[in-house]
C-alpha cells in the first residue's frame, strides 16, 4: 500500500494548468451567454486565474490562445502574471478562424495561405520566447468535406513541412504538442483525425514533438485510456486537454460526464510513470451557462479527485492480482481504489497547504465575484464564436 503521505505529497505538488478562455464569455457553438464580471484582457483572466490558484493551490499556470490573447507586451504579460502568483503556460495557436482558411491552414492547397498559417506558428514561438513558456499546442481544423475535395497525402505533406518548420524554430528548452481530433469543422477527412496520425507525425519529429491528448475530442466508446497508456510507453505523451464530453467536442467540466474514466486515465498515467512536469494537464473547456471561476475551481477539484483515487490504487496487490490471473481479484482492486471517498483527504492535502479545505466555499466567501461584476462592464467574448 503506498504510504499515505506519500500521496499528499504528490497531491500537493499537482500543476494543473488552465485555460484563458474559460474565463471568458465563450461557449462552443451556439449563443454565448453573457455573464457579469467577464474579463476584458488577458491582463484580466489572469487576475481570474490567480483566485483559482488561490483557493486551490494547484493551478499555478494558464495557456494562452492568440489571437484571443493578443496584446503588446508579452513579456509584460508573463510579469503581471507572476506579480498575480501563476505564471503563463502553454501558447495555444489559432489557424482556424480567419476566411483565408477555409479549405485548411497549413494544409491548404495554396502556397500563400500556408505560409501565412506558418507565420502564425512561428510568431507564437516568438510569444514563447518572451512568455517563457515551454508548450505550443497545435490544433489544425484542417480537413475537407468531400470525397475529391483536395489530395489526402499530398496535404500531409504540407502537414509535414509545416510541422518541420515550426520544430526548426524551437529553441532547446521548448516542445511542440499536436492534438488531434477525429472530426469537426471538416466532415469527411480531418487532416489530424487521432492519436496515430499524430504521434506518426510526432515520431519524425524527434523528441520535442509530443502528442496532446483532449479528452473531447474522441468518437463515443473510444478506450482513452489505453491511448495514454501507449504513449506514454512511446515517450510521447506531451499532455492533456481535460473536459468531458457526452456527445462531441462538448468542453464541459471534466470530469463531469464520466468520472470512472477520468480515474481510469489517471490511473495509468501514474503506473506509466507521466505523473510529472513531463506531462502537461491542461483545462481545454468553456463555460457557458454556468459561473465561470467556480466551474474552474470544481474541475480543477475533479482532476484532484481522479488523481487521488489513482494515486491510492493498492499497486502492490494489483500486480500480484493480476500474476495470479486473478480477474475479479485485480479488478476489485481498481475498483476500491475507485469508490474511496479522496474528498477528507483532499482537505487534509488543502489544510496542510494552508488552504481552506472548501475551495469553491472560499471563493464565493472571499467576494470576488461581486467585485468583478462591479468593476468590469462591457467584457467581451473571448473565444469561440467570437
Ligand atoms: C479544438 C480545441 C483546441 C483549441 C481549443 C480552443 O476543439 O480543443 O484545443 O485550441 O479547442
Ligand atoms: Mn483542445
Ligand atoms: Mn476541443
């Protein structure tokens, strides 16, 4: 049985890191509901993120997405972030919502347009470079819609190409994470449709380029966990996009659709050996009828619960269980694991921290709401559908 302070030593130093959008009114494909308080900057969900930070404790990081993002100073940014106690996180690229990229970005059959994409890529390199950040995440809406639209192998070459240049400007220190998604905006073929074509991708990479796995962003059924499983095996495991997911690209509360599978994933990035910096746990989700920071807060709480049950899974027993061919025996043990209530636990690791074991209490306690609802007018949507 793993000692107990060993697992609130791993709970404590858990980094979950999240996303700007979330703060901001965005929601993913129909109306955007307004909500009071909204952030009218970046500078403004950084002060957001750094409540989620506060109460939590384990949410010291925020990516970015540009354009959403866009500002002057990204060196500025990243320094008003640690004057708020969280730091700027992955750089999340956006070749998706411009006209010139209607038949795809870097996948496009026009040389102009995907030089352009391209451009795009590298200055979010260059943001890295002033942020600091370790991570640029890709996600290419790139596909088509019909049979004959464009040439299948000929637009992953240019996939090729681009991914080549933008692992060309990489300084030393930094990586590149390609998420994929199996359908959504295209129809017939997505151009990075699953882990395989990524991770192949990845693989004539080199070691910088690492798969990003959005827990969204799979067909229904689909065993995310053996996914992880065998990256992780690979080395090519860069990270998470969390949310649930009950019919498609949902990006609601991870762990809200399906906890067990939220623990299942978590348990074999631990007994893979990604419980770690190597591995990026990222919020990818929108908050749309809900209260933004609170959602945060509880998804943030989620993750902690799914890691607390997969960090608790009696290792020891599993193993001999599963030599014996035990069936009902390893399962079992999974499945204790599972049913522990982690929430006492939680607030032991909160209180030891010294933090309040009720995060979701302490930030409703603490006002920031009502002072945000107050101080901000006219927040602007910051993400989709923008
Ligand atoms: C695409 C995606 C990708 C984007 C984010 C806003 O569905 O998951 O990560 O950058 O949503
Ligand atoms: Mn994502
Ligand atoms: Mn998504």
């Amino acid at each position: 049985m793993t000692a107990i302070s060993a697992v609130k030593a791993a709970l404590a130093a858990q980094a979950i890191e999240t996303p700007s959008w979330a703060y901001g009114n965005s929601g993913t494909r129909f109306k955007v509901f307004a909500q009071p308080g909204v952030p009218r900057s970046p500078q403004e969900k950084l002060e957001d993120a750094a409540q989620v930070h506060r109460h939590t404790g384990v949410a010291p990081t925020v990516a970015l997405h540009i354009p959403w993002d866009r500002t002057d100073d990204y060196a500025a940014l990243a320094r008003f972030a640690e004057d708020h106690g969280v730091r700027l996180g992955a750089i999340n690229a956006n070749v998706f919502q411009e006209d010139d990229y209607r038949l795809g970005s870097v996948c496009n059959p026009d040389p102009a347009v995907r030089r352009k994409a391209l451009d795009h890529l590298l200055e979010c390199v260059d943001i890295m470079d002033a942020t600091g950040s370790r991570d640029l995440k890709l996600w290419f809406a790139d596909g088509t819609n019909y049979p004959g639209q464009d040439d299948i192998r000929a637009r992953q070459d240019r996939l090729a190409e681009a991914l080549e240049a933008v692992r060309a400007r990489l300084g030393e220190d930094q990586r590149m994470l390609l998420e994929y998604k199996f359908f959504e905006p295209a129809f017939y073929t997505t151009d990075v449709p699953d882990w395989g074509t990524a991770y192949a991708h990845c693989l004539r990479l080199g070691p910088q380029a690492q798969v990003v796995v959005d827990t969204g962003h799979h067909a229904p059924g689909t065993n995310i966990e053996f996914i992880v499983a065998l990256l992780l095996r690979e080395g090519k495991l860069g990270g998470f996009d969390f949310n649930s997911r009950f019919y498609a690209d949902d990006d609601l509360m991870v762990g809200a659709a399906d906890p067990f599978q939220l623990f299942r994933i978590m348990y074999e990035v631990v007994a893979g050996g990604g419980y770690g910096p190597q591995v990026a746990f990222m919020l990818d989700q929108c908050h749309n009828i809900e209260p933004k920071i609170p959602a945060i807060i509880r998804s943030v709480m989620n993750v902690q619960e799914a890691t607390a049950k997969a960090l608790l899974v009696d290792r020891e027993a599993l193993a001999k269980a599963q030599a014996d061919g035990d069936v009902l025996g390893s399962n079992a043990v999974l499945m204790d694991a599972f049913n522990t209530d982690v929430r006492p636990l939680l607030a032991e690791v909160r209180e030891e921290m010294g933090l309040d074991a009720d995060p979701v209490a302490a930030y409703h306690r603490s006002g920031w709401g009502e002072r945000i609802a107050e101080s901000r007018r006219g927040g602007r949507q910051a993400g989709w559908g923008a």
